[in-house]
C-alpha cells in the first residue's frame, strides 16, 4: 500500500465495507467516519495480518 498511500488505504477499508452508512457509498463512509475509528480499525486488519503470517510461518517450520 505504500506506493498509493492514503488513497489506497480508503479504497481498502471501503472494500471491507464495515464502515458503510445507509445513504452513502462505502469511500463517503469511511471519508466521513471518525478517525479514531478508522485507524482502529486499520490497526486491528494489520495486527491480524501479521499474526496469520505468523501461525503460517510457525505450521511451515513444523512440518519441515
């Protein structure tokens, strides 16, 4: 995501539709939520990232 920056990252979050409002479309949600609650977010889609490469990783060296 570095290269696109923030853009991208809306774009993602919009995709994951957790944010979408009645009446707007899923970029407007995430644009007008509170960012607060979207960099939570991000945080908790990072972490979870990084903690199911781990369990790969950690089933990869288990079977070797």
């Amino acid at each position: 995501m570095k290269p696109f920056g923030w853009l991208n990252t809306l774009y993602d979050l919009s995709l994951d539709g957790v944010f979408t409002r009645d009446g707007k479309d899923a970029m407007q949600s995430v644009k007008d939520e509170k960012l607060y609650k979207v960099m939570t977010y991000l945080s908790w889609k990072t972490a979870k990232g990084d903690y199911e490469l781990a369990v790969n990783e950690e089933q990869r060296k288990q079977i070797k």
